[in-house]
C-alpha cells in the first residue's frame, strides 16, 4: 500500500486553520487582523529600533564592535534554543500523545515516519512561531547595520531553520522517554513544575548576577581579559554558537560554511535519531497515556478551611468559590505558574533595590517621589500580564460546562461574581505586596505610601472586571488550553484597554502628585487642596467605571452566549 | 406540565426549529424521536434554558423558562449528550456543587449523595477525580445530579449512550417510578425499542417540524401502518428508504437477490 504523503496527514490541521480564517473573515474579522497586524509591526519596529542603535554603538567601536555584536547575538540565540526547548518538550506532550487526531492517525495504516514527521512538524511549527517572528526584527537589524544585502535574508532564514528544528527533535525525545517513565497526564504535570521551575531559576540568576554591570568594561582588571571573555564562545556545542558564527562571519565579510554546515548536518542527524527513537518507544509511550493521572483527592481539606472562611455567602456563591479554588489547585499546570509569578515578584523587588537611587549621598526627594509613582504604572502592568494569565480565561474555562450553569436555577450574577472575587482578592494581595513593598524600600513619605496603596487598589479592581468583562466579550470555549487564552485577539484587546485605563489614571493622579512635589519642593506645607480632591476623585471616577463598565457588559454579553 | 408554545429557533438562515408547539402533560414520559439533525437537541436545550428561543416561548409548570428562569429551571433536571463534567473534582464533589447550585445543602443533600452514588454504582468512586471516570460513569454521574434536587421535570438528551446494560436498566426503572409518583420526563432517544417500551407518547420531528405526534397506537392509525413497530413507523415518517441501498454501498449486493 502506499503511504499518504506527509501534507495529507497534516491535512485536518491545516484546513481547520484555513477555515478559522474564512470564517473570521466572514464575521468581519478584517479589523482584528488589522488590529493584530499593527500591533505586531509596532512591537517588531520597536525590538529592531532598539537592536539598530545598540548595533550602530558597536559598531563605532574599534576592534571590539564586531565581537560585542557577536556575543549579543549568541545570547540572544542561547535564550531562544533554551525556550525553545522547553517549549517543545511541553508541545509535543501534547501533540504526540494527547491531542485528539491521535486515535484516528495511529488506527489508520499510516506509517510511524510519517506519524513521526508530521507530528515534529505540527510541534515544531506550535512552539516555535513565536521565537522564528521575533528572530526577524533582530537578524533584519544585524543585517542592515551590517549592510548584509538582501541575500541576508535567504541566508538568514537558513540559519535559523535548523536552529529550531533541534530543539524540537531534542524535545519531542526528551518527551518521548518522559511518557515512557511516567503516564503522560503526570508527566504533563512534571514537565510544567520543572519547566516553570527551570524557567523562574534562570530569570532569578539572570537577575541575580546583573548582567548589565557586563556593559561597563571598568569592571574589568584590563582590555585583554574583556576581550578574551568576549572571544570565548558561550557554549561551543550548542547551535545557538554555529548560528551566531554563521550570521557574523557571513556579515563581516569573512564567511565561513563550516557552522552552516554543522547546523544542517547535524539537524538531519538528530531528525534521523529521533526517528529511530520514536519507533522504539512511541507505541508503548502512547499506551502509557491513555493511562489516568492521580485519582484520590483531599476535597475535604477545601471545605474546612475556604468553606468555613466563607461561610457567610449564601450555598450557590460559596460552593462556586471552593469549585473555583479547588480546580485551580487540582491542576497543576495552573498552580505551577504561581512559581513564575513569585520569582518575578522577586526580580521586581530586586530590581527596585538595584536601582542606583541609594548609594550613601541623600536622595532626591523628586526622584523617590517620580520612581514611586512611576511604579504604579509598572506594578499595574504587571498586574494587568497576570490577570490576562488567570481572570481572562475564567469565563471560556466554563464553556463546556455552561449546560449545567445554564440549565440551573444560578443567577448569572453569581457566576461573575464569583469569578471576579476569586480573581481579584489574590490579584489585590499582590498588589499590595509590590507596592507597599517598593515603596518601603524606596523610602517613601506617608503621602506617597496612602496615594500609591490607595491607587493600585482602585486599578486592581479596575484591572480584575476588565479581565472578566474583555474574557466574556471574546469567549475561547473551543480552547482547553488556559494558556492558550490571554495570546488571543481578545487578550490583545484587554491589555490594550487596560493600558489605557492605566495611562489615564496616572495621567490623572500625576496632576495631584505634582502638587504635592512641587509643594514639598518649595519647602511649602502640604495642603491637600480642593483641587487635588477634584483630581483623586476623577482618578477613583476612572476606577470605578472601569470596574462596573465592564462588569456590567460581561454579564450582558454572557446571558447571549448560545451553547 | 411542559409546554412549547410556536418554538422557533434560528442559526443564522438556517431554522433549527420550525414553529414547533407541543404539550407534555404531568406524570408522562414522553419520548422526542428524529434523525440526525432534525432539531431534538436544540429544542431540548431551549427547554432547559440553555439557548434563548427566536421565537415562542417554554412553560415549566407554567413558569416560562425565558421570563421566569429561576423559578422553572428549580423545578427542572436536565441531562445532555454529551457528558462535560469539571475533571478536577470527584463525584461526590460535584453533586454537592449541583446541589448548591440549587440552593441545596447540608446533612439531607450528603445523605443524597451517598444514596445517588450508591444506586448508580459509583460508591467506591465517591472521591476520585472525575478525570478518571469512563464515559458511562461519566453520564452515570450527569444522570444523577439532575436527580439530586428532586426536580419534577426531567428532560434528557439520549441518556442510553454510553450506559452498560444493566444501568440502563436501572436507568429505566428510575424514569417509571419517576413518572409514577407524578414526575415528567421528555426524552430524547434514538433506541426506538426503549421509546416503543417505556413512552406513554411520541413525537417524532424532522427538518425542525414535528410531523407526528401520539401514542404508538395513534401513530399506526394515523398514518395507517398496520402493526407496524416504531421502527417501521421512523423510517417510514423520516425518509428511511435509503436503508435499502445499503447492502450495495456497503458492496454486498442486493440483499433481495
């Protein structure tokens, strides 16, 4: 018999996307493309502006420019193999032993290379788009300040592409033995501990060692021994070194194939091996997954502690908190993210403390003040990453259970309620956490602490309905995949009007600070004057509005989903 | 009593349900019959308010499920064809979160949940994650937290999918006494035998119209069909020819020959 070529394998998963398309188009979905398409150009021109004049730094640099751009890139490519591995490890977990085409392709009489291929390939294309698009802003800046031509562009892009087919061969293996030692439900469960964990202890040492005192050569006994750290290679065996090689030797004029080769061969190679490994053990890997994962659970533990705190709400609310809290507990990729969450919180606090704002001389009072406020804008960004992560999928989460809520006597309101609740309390614990933290070791005055406490409270409700409310007017119910959800147009959409609301509260809230500064400033008393009340309620009008509005149009827009 | 008063409901174009109006009376179990597509479950998930109507309107007992959804949908257990059920929380877990949903709780609602999970066959599962349930056990599951509040109404989208004999069975017995102590069921099937058994009258809906209404009886003399078996009765209301042409796309040739 022969075999049905590889694009027919692939063949559902192509036209899904195709008709995904066609059918956003017929809903009028020009707009958002557009939408999505200008956003993209503005972060991609942003990411290539940056690299342009760092670039354009270097190279002013005699001797050491080249190998600085160099260094650069290799650290780059070395963080993108590193996501890119962990990526794909999760990716293929999914993709070679839980997705739903799989009963279908390994019943029909399709051979294993063809499973094999068209799998690496559908893992490869799902972790790695990501990192390939933001590979072009920073290779199209190399290339221009390089003067590269536009053979660049070919050549780039044979570079890069063996450069993300290893880590997908490295990962779908690495998955492959994983599901083989445990049922691939635990091992998912694995992977995301270790992978978040893996993750959160890089960032943490990347932070941690401050790699921007590497910028300032003084650091250094003398020349020689900057430039010798900066010849040594960063990782000789690892392709991000051959595809840095590639793409400098190429744009200095000094090209060499030898690391193009290396790439290339060596992809082949690894493609070959974990052909031959996928072979061995799939069919035994994919027996292994249909296995369960954990199957006993402490429920009552829940009850006694959230359960008796809550005793005061009425059955159908409490009940619906405990739900809530207790599947976001019982799932660990959910829960795992909390470590990311926490070691960004230290990087955070971590980076105010770096802040060369204490170096023994008195501090100005203008600048504390401006880094305080400043921080409010931040903190809320950060708040608001966090709420697209964990509010914003709270209602797509329930599509497929929505016949029960539906078909129930459940108010509505009580479904957002509690969702918004259950969102925004740990949402708000955070907040204050980072600012009440940041301003205490930025020394701040008691004024400075009540504004910065009292408005990163009102944004965080704000924050939390917006999450809520934007997570109802673009539903993902098809999605399983929580993470999956914020990357979506809607997310798009809810970062974008919470920056707004954020730009707008600070704009508002700077006209009162302002007052205050210039107050302490002329060595003036500081008088909470009739204007400032105007301007704080304006702030706390802006809060609140943001936080019914939205709220408001959610429960509207759900009580018209159709299921 | 379940009333459908001019039901349409409308997908873009495309009419689901086509001006349908239908009585179901108190103490009966009533079965809804159709092919593939004919409209069943979206008529059966407008009852349970779950989609909003285009046009027309439900009455529960004489609530309107659109108008009135609170005090209807506490009188209603609704079972779906397809068993979505939260993975992460164990049987017992999640019928208690129904009942709450209902406004239900305390030492009554566990010792229901006990005796539910009890009769289903599902003790011994009481407190694992539903992730590790089958799909019988899943259903199993569904079937008895629509019976946890003790509703008056049931209305169940093919609950024979994906049982074992032996619940089914118990599955039917449950729906008998159910409309014996005055509760009513509108069931959606596509086992002919169980409809033919158990309903105390039959709807049979095609293209999102009824086309027949009655008991098994009356559907014979209206449509003279002798002694025919409900079976005969579908296929010949439905458009069930076809089934001849099978044999001979399935390559066997004619079967008369």
């Amino acid at each position: 018999m022969s075999q049905p070529a590889l694009w027919r394998v692939l063949e559902p998963k192509w036209r899904t996307a195709l008709q995904r398309v066609r059918e956003e188009r017929s809903r009028g979905g020009s707009g958002k493309l557009l939408l999505l398409g200008v956003v993209g150009v503005l972060f991609w021109t942003a990411v290539y502006v940056l690299l342009y004049f760092i670039l354009r730094y270097f190279r002013s640099v005699e001797e050491l420019g080249p190998l600085l751009a160099g260094k650069l890139l290799g650290l780059v490519l070395l963080s993108f193999i590193a996501i890119l591995v962990l990526s794909n490890v999760i990716t293929a977990l999914s993709s070679f032993f839980l997705a739903k085409d799989l009963d279908l392709l390994v019943s029909a009489p399709v051979d294993w290379l063809r499973i094999y291929l068209a799998k690496l390939g559908e893992t490869l294309l799902h972790s790695s788009w990501m990192v390939a698009l933001m590979a072009v802003p920073i290779l199209t800046a190399y290339g221009v300040i390089y003067r590269g031509g536009l053979l660049f562009l070919p050549y780039a892009v044979l570079t890069l592409l063996p450069m993300l087919v290893l880590p997908a061969v490295v990962g779908s293996a690495l998955t492959l033995v994983l599901v083989n030692i445990f049922p691939a439900r635990r091992t998912r469960d694995l992977l995301s501990i270790v992978a978040l964990g893996a993750a959160g202890l890089l960032i943490l040492i990347l932070r941690v060692i401050r790699p921007e005192r590497l910028a300032s050569p003084e650091g250094f006994r003398n020349l020689l021994d900057f430039i010798a750290v900066l010849r040594t290679p960063t990782s000789p065996f690892l392709p991000s070194e051959w595809a840095t090689r590639a793409v400098m030797t190429y744009l200095t004029g000094n090209f060499d194939p030898q690391p193009l080769a290396l790439l290339w061969t060596t992809a082949a190679a690894f493609v070959t091996l974990g052909a031959m490994l996928h072979r061995a053990l799939f069919a035994t890997g994919f027996t292994k997954a249909q296995e369960g994962a954990e199957r006993f659970v402490r429920g009552e533990w829940w009850r006694w502690t959230v359960g008796t705190v809550l005793r005061f709400l009425p059955v159908a609310k409490r009940e619906f908190v405990l739900k809530d809290v207790k599947l976001f507990f019982r799932d660990t990729t959910q829960w795992s993210q909390l470590i990311l969450l926490a070691v960004l919180v230290v990087v955070y606090l971590f980076n105010i403390k770096a802040l060369p704002l204490h170096r023994g001389e008195p501090v100005g009072f203008f600048y504390v003040t401006l880094v305080s406020f400043l921080n409010l804008g931040l903190a809320g960004f950060v708040l608001a990453s966090i709420a697209a992560r964990f509010i914003f999928p709270a209602v797509s989460l329930e599509g497929r259970h929505m016949w029960l809520l539906r078909s129930s006597p459940l108010d509505l309101r009580t479904l957002l309620w509690s969702k918004y609740w259950v969102g925004t309390v740990p949402l708000l614990v955070l907040a204050l956490l980072l600012t009440g933290l940041t301003n205490v070791l930025l020394e701040v005055r008691p004024f400075m602490m009540i504004v910065g406490i009292v408005t990163i409270c009102g944004v965080t409700f704000a924050i939390g309905a917006l999450a809520l409310g934007f997570g109802a007017l673009y539903p993902q119910f098809e999605t399983e995949n929580a993470a999956q959800i914020p990357t979506s147009f809607g997310g798009l959409v809810f970062m974008m009007a919470t920056i707004a609301l954020l730009g707008a509260v600070i704009f508002v809230m700077w006209q009162a600070v302002y007052t205050y500064v210039r107050a302490v400033y002329e060595g003036q008393p500081v008088v909470v004057s009739a204007e400032m009340i105007g301007w704080f309620a304006v702030a706390a009008a802006l809060c609140a509005a943001g936080t019914a509005v939205p709220l408001w149009v959610g429960l509207r827009r759900m009580e018209r989903f159709e299921f | 009593m379940i009333r459908l008063e001019n039901l349409t409901k409308h997908y873009g174009s495309f009419v689901a349900v086509d001006d349908i109006s239908l009585e179901v009376p108190r103490g009966a179990l009533y079965g809804f019959l159709g092919p593939n597509g004919a409209g069943k479950t979206t008529t059966l998930r407008i009852i349970a308010g779950i989609l909003r109507p285009t046009n027309g309107r439900v009455l529960l007992g004489g609530d309107d499920v659109h108008q009135n959804p609170i005090a209807a949908k506490l009188r209603l257990g609704f079972i779906p064809d397809r068993p979505f059920v939260y993975d992460k929380l164990t049987g017992a877990e999640f019928l208690r979160f129904v009942a709450a949903l209902y406004g239900q709780e305390g030492d009554a609602i566990e010792r229901r949940v006990t005796e539910l999970l009890e009769v289903f066959e599902l003790a011994s599962w009481k407190n694992e994650l539903v992730e590790a349930y089958s799909h019988g056990m899943r259903q199993k599951l569904i079937i008895s937290s629509a019976l946890i509040h003790r509703p008056e109404y049931i209305v169940v989208d093919e609950p024979m999918v994906g049982l074992d004999p032996k619940a089914a069975r118990l599955l039917k017995d449950i729906f008998r006494q159910f409309v014996g102590r005055g509760g009513t069921v509108l069931m959606s099937t596509h086992t002919l035998e169980v409809a033919e058994a158990m309903c105390d009258r039959i709807a049979i809906m095609q293209h999102g119209k009824i086309v027949a209404e009655g008991t098994v009886d009356d559907l014979r003399r209206q449509h003279r069909a002798g002694d025919a078996s409900l079976e005969e009765l579908f296929l010949k209301l439905t458009g069930g020819a076809q089934v001849r042409e099978l044999a001979e796309v399935l390559g066997y040739g004619d079967p008369t020959t």
